[in-house]
C-alpha cells in the first residue's frame, strides 16, 4: 500500500484550526477562505481533555499528600511507576525538608516541573473524578510512548549489553496541557533528586481528539529528546563528529549554527528512524500549520537565539534522513517530501538568520501595521530596516503602530537597538545559499544516523533502530485497518506496536485516495481508529498491566509484551 500521491491540505486545516493558527486568506488557490473556516467551528464542538485540578500552589502542600497516598495505597498502579515515581516522590515530600523543597519548586512561575509530575500522577492514575482523565485518551498516549522509548531502549540493551542484566528507565508519563508539546528528559536534575527517574511528556489537551500529524511529533519528543537524555555524552559526541565533517566539506560557517541546533535537529532525525516516513511528514505539516507567518508554508527565516534549526532547514533535515533509511521506496518517500516543498522554495535563494527575533508575533504586528503587509516573508530587508528605524525613533507617544504593540520586551527593544546603532538601520543577519544550507542538513542527519558513538556502547543510532521494510510492511497493514470498522486487531498485534500505528495513521491522513480529500469526517474517522487500536495494544503492555513488572532485559527483546522483531508471529 504504498503511497505514490499525498495531499497534506485537510491534515493542515485539521490541526491548524486546533491552534486556530489557520491562514486568514484562501490557503490555495481557488479554494474559499470558508473551508478553513468550516475546520474551525467544528473544532469548537469539541470538548478536549479537562481535569478539575489544573494547577499546584505552595499552600497544596498537605492535599497533594493525602492524595498521593490513596494512589499508593491502590492496587491500580503500575509497579514500575509505584517504584520509579509516585514512592520516591511521596517519600521526598513527606520528608524533613520535604514541605520547604516543595514550596521551593513552585516558586518559579514559568518553569515548574514539580507540577506537571505532580498533576501528571493524578491524570494517570486517578478517577476522573479526582483529576484523572479519560481512559481511552490516557491509555493511547501511553500506548504511543511506551511503544517508541522503549522500542529503543531495549534494542540498545539487546543489541550492546548481551549477557547483561540490563535493566532500561522506565517510559515517559503523559502529562494533558493546555501548553505547547514539550518534553523534561531529565527530571531528576530538573527535580534535584536522583530517586524520580520517570519523564514527563506535556501534551497538549487539544490532541486528545484530532490530529494524526500531532501525534506524530511524539516521535521529536519520545524518541528524541528522551531518548538522548538517558544517554548521557552523546550529543556531545555528535558535535564534535560534525564539526570534522562540516569542515571537510568546506562548511564551516554552518558549524556554531548546528552546534546550537543539535539537540533539536538530532530528534528530529531519531523521530525518522522511530516512525519512518510518516515522521518527516508529520514534522513538516506541523512546522506548516503553525507558521507563525499563517501560510503554511516553512520559514527560511529565524533568529540566531533559537535552538531550533529555521523550518526549511528542518524539512531538509528530515528529508535527508528518509534517504538514509533502509527502505527501498526511500527514493519515492524522498521525491514526495520534495514536492511538499516545492511551493515553499518558490522564490528562495537563502536561508537568514537575524540578530533580531522579526519573527515574533509583537514584531510582525508593528510591521502589519507601520508597513501594511503580511506576512513578514514578503518584506525586504530594507523594509524591515525602516521598520526598525521607526520602532527607535519614532514618537512613542504619539505612534499608533506603538501604541498597538503592548507586549514588546525591553530585551527586544536593546537587541534592536543594538542592531541600528551605527545609523546604519541595518538589521545584523548571516544569509546562507540554499544549495550549501541543504548540503549542510544533509551532512548533519548523516552524522546522526552513522556516527559510532561510545554513549551507545561503540553503534550508531541507525544500527540500533532503523525504520526497516518489515516496519514499513506492518504499518501499512495497519492502515487498512484503520479504514474498516470491526476490531480485528487482535489477530494482528504479535510484533505490532504503537509506532507502526501511529505512522500507519498519518499516511492514511494525507494519503490523496479519497473522493473528497477535504472531508474532515475522514480524518476524524483515521485519527478514532488509530486511538482504538492503541488501547487494543495497551492491554498487553507490560509496564502498564503487570504488577510485578521489572523493566529489564535479561534474554529477549520484549516491548508492551509483545516481542521485538515479531514480524514472524504477525505474517
């Protein structure tokens, strides 16, 4: 079932009305502004993800105990997060420093990993009544990240430390959030106690019922940045493998600009090799549906502080790394993600990179007003000098372009500055060719994929996991599947696993073979069935389901009690 044509438009009207970050004009041509528009109001109709208990303050200090304790005291909790999680904590709070390290860590208002462990242990194993949420949502998600840190972490323990009583973390917890998709991969420095070792993974609540390409970022999360944090030197290791490589290939002015993406830029590539193609795809609709220039199409644009890679270099990233897969439709799979991009490349010469964030939702809102265009892409730099020269010199009182920009920060303001103080009004920016910039992404995933790595006890990332044909073949069983209404999972769950779903629901998403690729009951259907068939899986996941479960690896690879490489058991 392989896919020769795709169509991402219905995927990204889907989650873009989901962050209402859908273009405001007709989003292609010919095509009424009102079908962005249908999206959304649907969306409204649906009610996400809700907990009574949104938030912890220093003064919960006692109820957060007492609750914690009914969840000990349950016989529903999973052995592994009994032992990893909800004692050590319960057993640091109830502690002689424990009520001060408690209010301590809910002092910062912005950054509060304490909460999101906290309330992440009510979602998941609490009534819904006491702050759980829904079962259905819940085990899915849990499904689709057990599935993808494990399916690495005991590849790893099979594959390096044979013979060994290895034993791997257990699996990030998912936390509901009105926020952005995030990740903790390191908690236990985040907490300042070494005896919390489970991750926190913030899901965003709007997930909980739309959106296959969302999911898909599960991948950068899970497979990224969790996976590196519990290896510790090996983004470091990377760094310097890429700095030999990029000056080899005379590319050294790429080399301080990779260095700062490389922990973003590395999960993206693990994503590919966790969920294949479908990985690259959802990366690029998601970069296209969130755009903060409301187009759908990738930036080649950014700003030098941002530790991500600007979005086209992403998409060029991903691309890359789908090449490098073991696959034999990877050409095919490489050619599709080329024409995903043909309508962002029109007209690029250049990736830049600013000294000032012209990025930002403040920043483009003073140049829609002072200048009258949108979006930001379509101006000059000279355009956007004179901007910024009117931004500094400009009446403050009197401007209504500044009066309208509320939200701008001092430090921006000194960044501008600084960038106009020769009286030149010249905004500072490296500008790259877009022929080097691709040369330079590809490099890069292929040092990720390849580079041995001591961390990883002498392999490479691709040795240990690789999206393989076999993958590939489960997956696209599974979106057959996805498109029939019995639930004959059962018969096919031997060697299946939450990654080959996901995946399988993300093709199926922006697969061009319907009737009517616009029709969002279609991708409601998708992304139901893929929820149903993660909690068919979910049953047999060890972690989740075994009170005396250990996770370790002792003889053979065995991920959500289901056996690694049971391609025999499911053909």
């Amino acid at each position: 079932m392989a896919t020769t044509r795709i169509n991402l438009q219905p995927a990204l009207l889907d989650l873009c009305s989901l962050e209402n970050s859908c273009p405001p004009a007709s989003v292609t041509e010919g095509q009424k502004e009102s079908t962005a528009a249908a999206f959304t109001a649907r969306s409204r109709k649906v009610v996400p993800i809700s907990t009574p208990l949104t938030s912890i303050k220093p003064g919960n200090y006692s109820q957060v105990i007492e609750k914690i304790k009914r969840i000990l005291d349950s016989n529903s909790l999973p052995t592994v997060y009994r032992q990893h999680l909800v004692q050590p904590l319960y057993d640091k709070l109830i502690s002689k420093e424990g009520k001060k390290w408690f209010e301590n860590q809910l002092k910062d208002e912005e950054d509060r990993p304490l909460e999101n462990v906290i309330l992440a242990i009510f979602q998941n194993f609490s009534t819904p009544a006491e702050g759980g949420v829904s079962q259905e949502n819940a085990a899915a998600a849990q499904e689709a990240i057990s599935d993808l840190f494990q399916d690495f972490m005991q590849r790893k323990c099979h594959l390096v430390d044979r013979g060994k009583d290895c034993k791997t973390a257990p699996s990030p917890l998912p936390f509901w959030t009105q926020e952005d998709i995030s990740t903790y991969p390191r908690i236990r420095e985040s907490l300042d106690t070494a005896a919390i070792t489970v991750n926190i993974v913030n899901v965003p609540a709007r997930y909980a019922t739309r959106s296959a390409i969302a999911w898909g970022t599960f991948g950068h999360e899970v497979s990224g940045h969790d996976i590196l944090g519990q290896y510790p030197g090996a983004l470091e290791e990377l760094q310097e493998a890429l700095k030999i490589e990029l000056k080899n290939k005379k590319l050294d002015q790429f080399i301080p600009h990779w260095l700062k993406w490389m922990n973003e830029a590395t999960s993206d590539v693990l994503s590919i090799l966790h969920l294949g193609p479908a990985g690259a795809f959802s990366m690029i609709g998601f970069l296209k549906a969130l755009g903060e220039n409301r187009s759908f199409k990738l930036a080649n644009i950014s700003f030098l502080g941002d530790e991500h890679p600007v979005d086209l270099l992403r998409a060029f990233v991903v691309k890359a790394a789908v090449n490098l897969l073991p696959l034999t439709d990877r050409t095919m799979y490489t050619a599709l993600i080329e024409q995903t991009l043909a309508n962002d490349l029109k007209g690029i010469n250049e990736i830049w990179l600013d000294s000032v964030n012209t990025q930002s939702p403040d920043i483009q809102a003073f140049f829609r007003c002072h200048l009258k265009k949108h979006p930001l892409d379509e101006l000059s730099f000279k355009e956007i000098d004179n901007g910024i020269a009117a931004l500094l010199h400009g009446s403050l009182g009197t401007n209504a372009c500044i009066n309208n920009l509320k939200n701008i920060s001092r430090n921006q303001k000194t960044k501008l500055a600084r960038s106009d103080e020769r009286g030149s009004n010249t905004v500072s920016h490296d500008a790259f060719l877009i022929d080097k910039s691709r040369q330079s992404a590809e490099l890069f995933a292929q040092v990720v994929m390849t580079t041995p790595l001591k961390a990883l006890g002498g392999k490479s990332f691709s040795e240990i996991r690789a999206w393989k044909d076999k993958d590939e073949k489960i997956a696209n069983t599974f979106r057959k599947i996805l498109l029939l209404e019995d639930d004959i999972v059962d018969k096919y769950k031997e060697g299946c696993f939450g990654s080959h779903v996901v995946s399988a629901a993300i093709m199926e998403s922006i697969s061009d073979t319907s009737t009517n690729p616009m029709n969002q009951a279609r991708l409601q259907s998708i992304f139901k069935r893929m929820i149903s068939i993660l909690n068919t899986l979910h049953k047999t996941n060890s972690e989740w389901t075994e009170t005396d479960y250990i996770p370790q690896v002792p003889t053979t690879r065995r991920i959500g009690g289901r056996s690694i490489g049971g391609e025999e058991a499911f053909w």
